[in-house]
C-alpha cells in the first residue's frame, strides 16, 4: 500500500446502544499532514482512531487510504500505527523489545534484520530521552516513561498512517513543551497522514497543520490552527481554546448615540466599529454571546483609573511572568491575563477596560459565530 495517500473519513457514523459516539464524521488528512483532533472527553476522539486502525467497525460511512477502503481490511492489513491512550505495553518485555515488537511481529519479520531494528529504536529512544532506559521492564517505569514507551512503538513503525492518542498527555510540563516540536518535527519528515488526539486545545494548536473541532461526536471546525483560536465557528470551540479560554458573556446588543454597545448583567461595553460592522445585518436588540480574551482586558486599581467599569477582585493567580485575575463585574466573573505586576488582593475595587478590536460574537440561541 502507497504511503503517500490521504485518509479520508467520510459520513462515518458509530453508536453503543443508545449513545451516539460519532454521527456523519467527515475528516481528510492529507499525505505528511498532521491533524489535530481536540474536544472534551467523551467527545469520540478515541473511537475515531479504533475505527481507522480497524479494531471496531462504524455503523455506515467509508473509511478510504487513497482509493482503498480501509474498513474492509483487517488491522494487519491496514498497517496503522496506533498509539493507545492506555500505552497497552506487554509486561513481560523490556522497553527496548516493547519498542522492537512492531518490527519483529508475524508478517515484518522478514523486512527487518536485527541491525536495522537496533537502529531503529535507538534513534526513537533518543528522540524521547529514555536510552539509558532501554533494558527496564514496564512495572519498574513511571506513568509518563510508560507513556513515551508506547510513543516510541508508534513512531519507530513504517506506516500508512499514524494514530497518536493524547500523546504527551502524562508528561510533566517541561519535556511535554520539548517533546511537542521533535515529534512534530518526525512526524513532518514522513509523508503519512497523522491523526493526534489531545483534549488540550493549546496542544491541538501547537503540534497540527490543521485542527479538528470534535464535540459529541460532531465535528464543529476544521481550519488552520490560528484560524480556530482567532475565529471559533462556535461558543462550543471557543470554550475549548485559550490559557484561559476566552470569557463568554451572554446579554444583547443595543444603540446608544451612534455606538453599538453590548449589555451584560449591570454593565456594558462600546464595541467598535469593526466589530459593528460584522454584524450590520443583525437586529439591535438581537441576544447574544460575547466573546472577550482574557488578554483584551485591563484591571487597575479603582484609585488609580478613573474610566472603565467598576468591578470588585475575585481571586488572583501569579504565574510568575504574567498572572490572572478574576473580576466580579455585575453579575459576571471574567478573567484578565496581565504581564503587569501591580499587586491585588481579593476584594479590592477595581476599573475594568476592555480594549480590542476583536472581540467574538456568537447567536445566542445557535451559539454558530456571527461573522
């Protein structure tokens, strides 16, 4: 089978009983491309990737590898390579021989020499920092070595296709940052489509050349990476990206003088004339959601700002290089991400200004962007 052809979901549909896990899924990964598959759990990121690698079976739709149909082969024949979110790793077996089983296995036994597969996995234990750990066994591993074990397995394969589920999830934060552009780094070299699962939007973003959007077991974007942080399709996407997420203030819009204003629970805020004219055709008293980046907004001290609105401190989070505040304004908790350092203490009274040009708004009975 070619390793240069797309992979292609197409009206894919899967249910257990009653749930519906996926409903009329449509992806196309492109040869070397990496897409990102993000959503909340449960949302049937999982399923996707044991429908592809042909362990279970959708209900209806095709799964195609260029014009082959891929849900009319067994595993074997599919030649995947799936990285389990459980890591799956044979208990008997060191990491170096959990690492070499792919190559040694009924059916490649022949295509490898032991050299070859030697290389192999050095190169992939190096990539991931666990050489010096090659002769441990599974029992003896932390949680996130056993996780890079079963990365390594993935990635040392020649494969029509890589599945990697939630990847680098268990790592601590320093390697996951390291890892992150290697693998991406890898994966770009061949020329397979991946698939990488993650619940975590900020990673989606980080490692694809397009995300994925998936909700209930419904797609609700596909776009470039800055496309789907600077224009989510829906309040659904929106609450997904963001270190934190963008606040999500429901209320309506109004006219005051010549302004388009947003009226929220004992506030409101000018919106400009850019944002105004995104939604001409949309009724002034329409209701609506609006979206604020934790970024776009500024909290001072009452004392020392004499505009914008007032609010009260909530809680404050220090994180060294910047930190975020949570404000009560009105009726709503909204929070800022500032590099100011100006100290602030739950209970102080504070001015609230909101500064963009960008502010996102959805329907509020659709919750789909208003664009």
């Amino acid at each position: 089978m070619a390793q240069s052809e797309a992979l292609k979901l197409t009206s894919v549909d899967k249910r257990y009983g009653d749930t519906v896990a996926l409903e009329a899924l449509d992806l196309d990964i492109g040869p070397g491309e990496i897409l990102a598959l993000t959503g909340p759990s449960g949302a049937g990121k999982t399923t996707t990737c044991r429908l592809i690698s042909g362990i279970e079976a959708p209900d209806a739709g095709e799964i195609l590898l260029g014009a082959r149909r891929l849900d009319n082969l067994s595993p074997q024949e599919r030649r995947v390579s799936y990285m389990f979110e459980s890591y799956a790793l044979y208990p008997q077996l060191s990491v170096r021989d959990n690492i070499a089983f792919p190559l040694r296995a009924p059916g490649r036994r022949m295509r490898y020499d032991e050299r070859t597969i030697a290389l192999r996995v050095n190169e992939v234990l190096e990539l991931v920092e666990m050489a010096h750990l090659a002769q441990r066994m599974p029992a003896a591993l932390s949680g996130g070595q056993k996780q890079r074990v079963a990365l390594c397995r993935a990635l040392v394969q020649d494969a029509t296709a890589y599945l990697l589920d939630e990847p680098i999830s268990h790592l601590d934060a320093k390697l996951r940052h390291k890892l992150r552009g290697a693998i991406r780094r890898r994966l770009r070299q061949s020329d397979v489509p991946t698939l990488w699962c993650s619940p975590d939007g900020l990673e989606a973003l980080s490692v694809a050349d397009r995300v994925a959007v998936l909700i209930g077991g419904s797609i609700e974007q596909v776009d470039p990476p800055m496309r789907v942080y600077l224009a989510p399709a829906s309040v659904k996407v929106a609450r997904l990206l963001g270190d934190p997420p963008a606040n999500l203030l429901e209320g309506e819009l109004g006219r005051q003088s010549d302004r388009l204003v947003f009226r929220c629970d004992g506030f409101s805020i000018d919106l400009p004339e850019a944002v105004a004219r995104r939604v001409e055709t949309v009724s002034s008293s329409h209701k609506v959601v609006l979206g604020v980046r934790p970024t776009e907004l500024t909290v001072a001290p009452a004392s020392g700002a004499p505009d914008g609105a007032a609010a009260e401190i909530y809680t404050v989070e220090p994180f060294g290089k910047y930190t975020i505040t949570t404000v009560r304004l009105g009726g709503c908790l909204i929070k800022s991400k500032s590099f100011d350092q100006t100290p602030l203490r739950p209970g102080d009274p504070v001015r609230v200004r909101f500064q963009s040009s960008s502010f996102l708004l959805f329907d509020l009975e659709t919750g789909r962007a208003l664009r």
